[in-house]
C-alpha cells in the first residue's frame, strides 16, 4: 500500500507566542498581529522542490504535486479554521531561470492561531505508526541577541541610479511602461544565531504585514498576493510609495503627495489592472475598489487598492499564484518586456526575492504575500551569509536618486531588525 498523509488537528489551551515553538536555526512561520502559523521544531514529513528547468512552469508544477499529496490525505479536522488540518509553507522563486529552488515544506507538527482560538495539527505518514509520531509541543528558549552587517552587494547605489536611467531609455523608445528594479545588500551573521528574534522583531515592528520564514527566507511583507478562503479570492495592490515624514505637518504633506501623484497613481492603475486581468478567468463577481487608498506603515505610505471574487473552478490558491506572480508591482509592464530587462539590469539572481510566500492547505485555501523586505539566510563555514533585496517601479518621469532613496526606505525594516 503507498503511503499516504495522516492529519490531525486539536484544539489546545491559548499559546501567547507562537514563535517560540519554532526551530532556532530553521524557522518554519507566517505571522500577522500574532496570528499565523509555526512549523513545532525541526521535524518534516514531505518537501516539495522544484528546481531550474522544470518541464512545466514552477507554481504549476508545485500546484500539481500539492494536488497529488493533499487529495489522498486523511484529515481529522473540526476547526476548519485558515491554517488548521493539512498545511504546507511554500515560498517560489521571482523568475523560473532562477537557479534558487522552489519549494513546499509540510512539517510534521504545526502550532496555530486565529482569532483567539489555538490548535495542534499532527501531521504523519501512513506507513509511521502514530506511536512514533512527535511528541507534545514545547517551547525552545531563544538564544542571546545578536546582530549582522551588511553593505552593498553585486549593485552599488552608483550602480544602481545607472540601471534606473537605462530603463528609463527603455521606456522612452516605447519597449516598456514600468519596469521594477532592485538592488541587493549582503553580510553576515554569527553561525549558530536564533533566526526566530529576527522574525519577532519584523513581525512586533511592522503588526500590519506577514511575517514570514521559509526555508532560510525571512521578511515582513507589506504586499497580498492572493487570499483564498472557503471559495473567497481576495487580494491586495500595492504600488505607488512615499518615505513618511518627520513630525505630522511633515507626514500629511507627504501623503497628500502621493495621493496627488500623476506618476504614482500611473503606476498603481498598471498594478491593479494587471491583477485583475489574471484573475478574471479564474473567478466570478470580481471587483476592485474604484479609488486607491492610502496604507500607513510605520515607516513609509503606499497606495492601496483591495480586489476581491469568488473562485469560479476547481483551482486552489496556488492556481491563482501561477495566474498572477508576477505582477506589475513588482516586475513591470508588459511583463515579458519587463521580466526580459531586470534579467539585463540587475546584476544578480533574485532567488525568491519579489517572490510569492506562504501556505496552502489541504482544501487549496491558503493566504499568499510577495515576498518584500526580506532576505534570504544561507548557512556558510563560519557564519550565515546574508542578502537582502529592495526594489523600486520605473515608470516615465522616474528620478534615479529618488528611485535610490526610495530603496533605502524599503531596506530600513530589515537593516533595523538586523542590526
């Protein structure tokens, strides 16, 4: 007999911090204002990886081994809450030439909460008697507070303003509208340092974004993808951004700014449309709201446009995923052109930068974020290497020092937490 997955989903007593369940080294986590899912410990049952060349598009392939694991699955689950029964953390790579893995990780025990109610999800193969399946769930004590460097990387801030007025020629002779370009920084961090402060410090700093940990990627992104939920698609736009101000007066101005902005609403219209277009085949009752609002950070504002339907066939969040990824915010438009000019302009793999992060389950629901002020954790000799990305849309009228500055703002949550 094959094997098979065996789920099991308890409600348990409330657990305060989640993060404290997770693996030092290796957290597994997506977090939002303290609710989310953790991956309990090291242990994994199955992992999904989808390298450079696969036959098909990554997402579809990923979507399609999910598809064949998740359907023969047992699942004892009465919560049915997002993130309760069946559940892996995925995180895919921006571009399908990258040479970084795509991948689905399904640990063997998972921690959860939603709105006041926690539970424990067992998760097992079938040929693993339950008797050796992995204990109770406890807390791992976090290490001491450490702290990580990093300066530039393969594109200097000189290199960078250059890039930024190639693709403004680009743009002028017609090839492209916008395009998303992004720098990197790189360093290190002590071997053996708890990745899980990181993912605190992201996630206490900025509540109104996902924190995430997948596979040595770590950031707290801004940006929804695609929400599904018991058949409801939801997502959320964000591009057009403005650094916020000093003191109040400084702060209204800015936003007045960006809410007045002829290049930055340009730039978000490109964003929604695109999503929209991506999502109409796959949907019913689509619809976007009609003016962008403004979505304060603790850091910076971005215009905002919310666009919710109802899932029309038998797909899964991670359809939807391969439908949209990549979008206008964080690629370009038309996207081939686009995708085609950050191979040329950025002098680095993106990995899973820019990205799409985060979970399914076992229905096809799941809650998926681009992967934004992040960075990717690669275990070294002595130490952990580290690179961080940022990146800023291109459009006509773009000013490449203000593009720059635009990046630095986008690193600072990141730089912050590591420092």
């Amino acid at each position: 007999m094959s094997s098979r997955l065996v789920v099991e989903t308890r409600e348990i007593d409330p657990v305060e911090d989640l993060l404290a369940y997770a693996d030092p080294a290796r957290p597994l986590a997506w977090l939002r204002r303290g609710d989310g899912i953790v991956a309990v410990g090291h242990g994994v049952v199955e992992t999904i990886r989808i390298p450079a060349g696969a036959a098909s598009m990554r997402s579809a392939a990923i979507a399609a081994a999910w598809r064949d694991l998740a359907q023969d699955a047992e699942i004892d689950d009465d919560l049915r809450l997002p993130g309760s029964g069946l559940v892996a953390f995925g995180a895919l790579t921006f571009d399908e030439d990258s040479a970084a893995d795509s991948v689905l990780v399904v640990p063997a025990l998972v921690i959860g909460r939603h709105h006041g109610r926690t539970w424990l999800t067992r998760i097992r193969s079938s040929t693993t008697p339950a008797l050796e399946t992995q204990p109770d769930a406890s807390t791992i004590t976090y290490g001491p507070h450490w702290a990580g460097t990093v300066g530039p990387g393969a594109q200097s801030p000189q290199g960078y303003q250059d890039s930024v007025r190639q693709a403004l020629a680009r743009i002028a002779d017609g090839g492209l509208s916008k395009v998303v370009l992004a720098r990197d920084l790189t360093g290190s961090i002590p071997a053996g340092s708890d990745l899980r402060r990181l993912v605190r410090a992201l996630s206490t700093g900025y509540p109104d974004t996902w924190a995430f940990a997948v596979d040595g990627l770590i950031g707290a992104s801004p940006e929804t993808l695609v929400t599904v939920q018991q058949r409801t698609v939801t997502a959320r736009v964000l591009a057009g951004t403005i650094g916020r101000g000093a003191d109040a007066d400084a702060d209204t101005s800015a936003s007045a700014h960006l809410a007045s902005s002829t290049k930055d609403l340009d730039e978000h219209e490109y964003a929604v449309q695109s999503v929209l277009a991506s999502l109409r085949p796959h949907t019913r009752a689509l619809a976007a709201s009609e003016q962008p609002f403004l979505l304060k950070l603790p850091n910076l504002f971005h215009l905002a446009t919310d666009v919710e339907g109802e899932l029309a066939d038998g797909g899964s969040s991670l359809d939807l995923v391969g439908a949209l990824h990549p979008t206008a915010a964080v690629a370009g438009t038309p996207t081939s052109a686009a995708i085609a000019a950050i191979r040329e302009l950025e002098p680095f793999d993106r990995g899973r930068y820019a990205g799409p992060v985060g979970w399914v389950d076992g229905a096809g629901n799941g809650e998926w974020a681009i992967a934004l002020r992040c960075a990717q954790f690669t275990p070294a000799e002595t130490d952990i290497a580290v690179t961080a990305y940022a990146g800023a849309g291109i459009v006509a009228g773009s000013d490449p020092e203000s593009e720059l500055l635009e990046t630095r703002v986008k690193f600072r949550p990141l730089v912050d937490a590591l420092a």
